[in-house]
C-alpha cells in the first residue's frame, strides 16, 4: 500500500557526502509535510528508530507516492505553517542560521518501508584563474556560494588548481563576445587581454577546456568547472558578471545566435550553443569576471544554479517551443515532491505552471534566478537542485 502507519516505517538518515544512510538517533526532532504543497508540519520524535507524533495529535499516514519536505534537528524548533520559507537551526545548522525544508525519501527493503532524511551533499569545483595578476573576485564569490549553498545541505567542495604557466595560452584571457554581422551570427571566444590600445585579439586555437589543464581528473559529469577571467567584453550586447554553460538533460533546446538566423537545435547530453566557438569539457562550466563595474548579489550561485536546475530552467518557452512540455511533466512528476495533482491536473503539472515562463531568469525579483540574483528559492527548484546529478556523492 502507497499509504502506512508509523508503526510500519523505520527512519534513517543520508551519511553526509557519503552513499548509504544510517539510524536516526533518538530523541531527533523531524518535521515532515502533508502532501500538497501547502506545507503545513507534522512534529514527530525519533524513538527506537521510528516516528513518534506528539502526544494527543493524529498526523496524516505517511504516503510513499510522495517525498514529503522534511526538516529534522537533534533539538526542537520553531517550524511555522504555510508558505514555503527558511527555518532557523534546520539540520542541525547554527542557531543563526537557516535552511530551506528538503524532500526525504522511501526506499524497500526486504519488504519493509524507511524513510531516509537528508543530509549534506557535495558540489565538486574545480578552480582557475587566468585573470592578471589574480582575481579579485574569487575568493568573494566563493565564500556567498557557499553561503548560499549551505541553506540547501549542500557544500561546495572546490579544488583550485594552479595558474597554468604556459606561455602559449597567452594569459591573462577575456571572455568577448563578437557582434553579428550580416549574415554572420554573434560569436562567443575567448581573447587575450587587449592592452594599452583595447584592442582584442582573438585567440587562435581557440583554448579547449577539456583538455589539460582544465579537464577534471574525476567523474567530469560531477564537476562544475569554474574559471574566472580577466573581463567580459559585449556579452550579450551589455555589461556581464558570468556565463553558465550547463548539460542539458532530457530535452532538446533552440538558440538564435543574431535574431535572423535558423535555430540551432541542441541534444540532451550537450551544451546550449551560445556561439562559443571555444571547447568545452563534457561537464557543466561556469565562466565568472574578475573585474566587476556592476554590483551583482549572488552572481556565482546563480550561475551554478543555471548548473543544477536544467532542463526545467529553461522556462516554459523554450520547453514548449521545442516540444518537450510532455517529457518535462516526467522530469517534474519524478522529483515526487508535489502531492496528488488536483483535478485536471497530470503529474508534473503543477510544478510545471511555476517554471519559469520565458526564459532561464524567472522566479521573481528576489529569486536567486532574476537577472539580479535575489535570495528566494521556489520549491521546485529546491528539489531539482538537490536532485542534479553533479551533486551525487
């Protein structure tokens, strides 16, 4: 049955950074959601490694269709109903801070239901700086990441590697981006640094970042390669913090490099084609700017999350536009966080009227994904966040 009591699930918890999960300790505090999305609290006690409500309360029977939001803490806390929203020493984090409500999960096993609580998951960077004379934007950038990043249980693990040396790659590098003209379609390279008189000069060979150095030695799949350049020179036509290039997942996507021309149609597994005429590794790659004239909150954990959140982050649109709204109903219905679909609703429904509804910036003003790079998360991308295959352990 999708449906049982307490006295028929045992609870463990996720090992920090580790495949497996382990015993709940008791006496753990757990707060776990009705299904539904209104995020309304069950409190319950770990004891003997089972759920014990509070005396006198009749929670809703756990329902293994469904991930149900979870919160958990060795000591008891202050966990508000209704709306989706941060809780103060969530996970056992400092009192000081707070963190995001994540899903938990049911496994089988042996013909007995656990339900498995969160826990720490890694985000592997691997670092460079090909700026002039270090970047004075890195270790800024780092450091919000991760705080960022710590209100979702995830912790960046970074592996900074050192300044290449070689001469032939023509350090410091700039990210340019070329205008159209005519027929011909606007151009991502990587320049070298211009100099006295400001003027570019293209690169050529154009560098390939996956090779050496710039190849993660490990699962390239689980590395988010970062690198962080000199300057940014007429991305998209104005003033630019970064470039994300994710992988893309399950749907095929259209770019138009200058307006006029065919769409391009790119295939899960590959990058989105943005005119870059460099190489990319098989992972995804952030490319950030040392040098910033525009204050930016956020800049470097939006670009990760442009990372972590694809395929539903490219916004209804282009989902849509390429065909892909039903397979995308199956991405969305399988993070199994959104309850039973209301009337008229399929699976994945739901979530899928809060995606983003044009492009990859969506989410509000305050959300980490508007242009401006705000704090808020929607409850989808949380799940789809914490679901990204760069941070399995």
């Amino acid at each position: 049955m999708a449906v049982l009591r307490l006295d028929q699930v045992t609870v463990e918890r996720d090992r920090a950074k580790a495949t497996g999960s382990d015993p709940v300790p008791d006496g753990t505090h757990v707060w776990l959601d009705v299904p539904g999305g209104t995020f309304e609290w069950n409190h319950f006690t770990v004891t003997g490694g089972r759920l014990v409500p509070d005396q006198g309360t009749t929670p809703v029977p756990l329902d293994t269709r469904w991930r149900h939001w979870s919160i958990w803490s060795p000591t008891t806390l202050t966990v508000p109903n209704g709306g989706f929203q941060r809780v103060a020493g969530a996970f056992g984090v400092a009192a000081d801070k707070a963190c995001w409500p994540l899903p938990s999960r049911f496994e089988r096993r042996a013909g007995a239901s656990v339900l498995v609580l969160p826990n720490v998951l890694p985000m592997r960077l691997r670092t460079f700086d090909v700026s002039r004379g270090g970047s004075t934007a890195k270790a800024g950038d780092l450091s919000s990441g991760r705080r960022f990043y710590d209100q979702l249980l995830v912790e960046l693990v970074e592996d900074a590697q050192p300044t290449p040396t070689d001469a032939a790659l023509k350090l410091p590098w700039q990210v340019w981006r070329v205008p159209a003209s005519g027929t011909t379609p606007a151009e991502t390279v990587l320049a070298s640094d211009p100099g006295p008189n400001l003027q570019q000069t293209e690169l050529a060979p154009q560098p390939d970042l996956g090779a050496a150095p710039f190849l993660p030695t490990a699962d390239p799949l689980k590395t988010i390669t970062c690198v962080w350049f000199r300057d940014f020179l007429n991305v998209g036509g104005g003033p630019a913090n970064a470039q994300a290039f994710p992988v893309l997942r399950t749907v095929r996507t259209t770019t138009n490099p200058n307006g006029t021309t065919a769409a391009l149609l790119v295939d899960a597994g590959k990058h989105p084609h943005n005119g870059q005429k460099f190489k990319l590794p098989p992972g995804p790659v952030v490319l950030m700017r040392s040098e910033r004239p525009l204050p930016s909150t956020n800049s470097f954990a939006h670009e990760l999350a442009h990372c972590l959140t694809h395929d539903p982050g490219l916004g209804r649109r282009v989902i849509e536009a390429v065909g892909s709204k039903q397979a995308m109903l199956g991405v969305l219905a399988a993070l199994g966080v959104e309850g039973p679909p209301p009337a008229g609703k399929r699976p994945g429904e739901t979530l899928y009227d809060e995606l983003y509804p044009t492009d990859l910036h969506g989410g509000g003003p305050s959300n980490l994904m508007s242009r401006s790079g705000g704090t808020e998360l929607l409850p989808w991308q949380v799940a789809v966040i914490r679901a990204a295959r760069e941070l399995e352990p």
